[in-house]
C-alpha cells in the first residue's frame, strides 16, 4: 500500500518532464532544429519562451522542503544555482573545480556557479555525528552507485532531517528502464559497491524509493509527489533521530 503524502495524498504521477541537466537542455535545442529544418523558424521562439519559463519555475521555492527545513542549518550535497532552495546550508560538492560538466551548465542556466564550501565525497562526510540540522539534496541520489550508503551517512550527520528529491522514472530521460529493485540496493550495499562512473545508477518511483528506505530501516516520516520545485521528481523526509537498525 502507497505512503500517504502531505494531506493524505498518495505518491502520483505528473507526465513526461525531463529531469538531467543536459536532457533538458538538449530537448529544447533538438525541437528547436527540428522547426528550422521544417522551415518554421518563427517557432523557435516557442522554444525560447519555454526555456525561460523552465528557468522561472526552477527559481521559485518549495514549500513543501522549506516548511521543514525553515529556521534550521545545514547540509546541502551538490547544491546548483539554478536550482536553489533557498536553505541555510554549507555546499559539499565532490569537486573543488569550476570547469566540471556540472558547473558548465549552472553558469549556462544562472550565469554563476553556487560556491563550494566543503569538498568531499558525498557519501564520506568529514564531519561528526548528529553535526547539523539537516542534510539536503536534489537529483543527486541517482548518482551514487550504493544510495544506501549515502542515505546512512546523511542520516549519522544530520541530527533531525534526511530530506531527498529524486528523479521519477516515469517522468525523465530514464522512463524505459526498469525501477531498480530492493535486493539490487541491498546487495550493492553489502559488497560496497563503489565506481568513479557518473550516470543514473538508480531508478525509482515515489513508492519503490520509499520502499527501499523501508527495507534499509530508514524512517520515512513524509513524502511528495510529484515535488513542488518542478516537478519531475519527488520528495522524501526521513527522520534523523531515529536509530537505524
């Protein structure tokens, strides 16, 4: 049985938005071709209002991460400037370097790169147990290549909130691929499954994360889906205070 959502509401479904970076910004200059090869170059400027309208939504905040995280301090694994959440938080990025492929394309949305105040592995935090309020992330998870160890960590730093938004298979580049099951987590957390390959190790729906989250004993305490930031993904709270067993 799905989890309620925020009002009793159950994980649902909102059609075909691109989630990657680099998805969507390569759907909107393929169409783009496609209207000036087809000889309508007048819809080109469909697809630039629609690109600045993608940016606008991605500006605006999410009620529903703020009305937890509000008023708390803490960690924000990869934050992007494009996509702001408007947190007290101290950015740990993986990367000290402004010239990844990732810093490229905040500077190509949001003409700055948010600044990198701790570089570490993100599922290797160089700080004490219990440390800050929260720890955060948005479309990071998937590319971690064992979640479970990442979640584990988050959870150990943060000493009230764990709060993630993840890609919906159903709604990304990654909606032919099959959700990847819970024994495939499991056994990836106990071999210690570890790779320097940057891709979409994971996929989910709101249910099969929270799911998994359930069989890691991870304390999902709230969720949302779609999220309210722009909607191509979902959003899960788990609670920090709680042991995991």
């Amino acid at each position: 049985m799905p989890h309620a959502g925020p009002g009793g509401t159950p994980c649902g479904r909102l059609p075909g938005i691109a989630t990657h970076p680099f998805d969507r910004g390569f759907a909107f200059a393929r169409e783009r071709s496609r209207a000036l090869i087809s000889g309508l170059p007048y819809l080109s400027g469909v697809f630039f209002r629609a690109a600045t309208a993608w940016r606008l939504i991605r500006r605006q905040r999410s009620k529903f991460v703020s009305s937890y995280l509000s008023g708390l301090k803490g960690i924000e694994i990869g934050a992007a400037s494009h996509n702001r959440f408007y947190l007290d938080a101290i950015n740990v990025d993986r990367f000290a370097s402004t010239d990844t492929v990732y810093k490229r394309e905040e500077r190509r949305m949001a003409i700055r790169a948010a600044k990198v105040d701790v570089v570490a592995p993100g599922d290797a935090l160089p700080f004490g147990d219990n440390s800050y309020d929260f720890v955060f992330s948005s479309h990071v998870i998937e590319h971690f290549p064992d979640p479970l160890r990442a979640l584990y960590e988050w959870v150990r730093v943060a000493r009230r909130y764990v709060i993630v938004i993840a890609p919906h298979r159903d709604r990304t580049f990654d909606s032919e691929r099959p959700l990847t099951t819970i024994d495939e987590f499991l056994e990836r957390h106990r071999v210690g499954l570890t790779s320097e390959e940057d891709k979409h190790w994971s996929v989910w729906s709101c249910e099969s994360f929270v799911a998994m989250c359930d069989a890691a004993s991870l304390q999902v305490i709230d969720h949302q889906d779609p999220d309210d930031k722009v909607g191509n993904g979902f959003t899960v709270v788990i609670d920090a205070v709680t042991p995991t067993q």
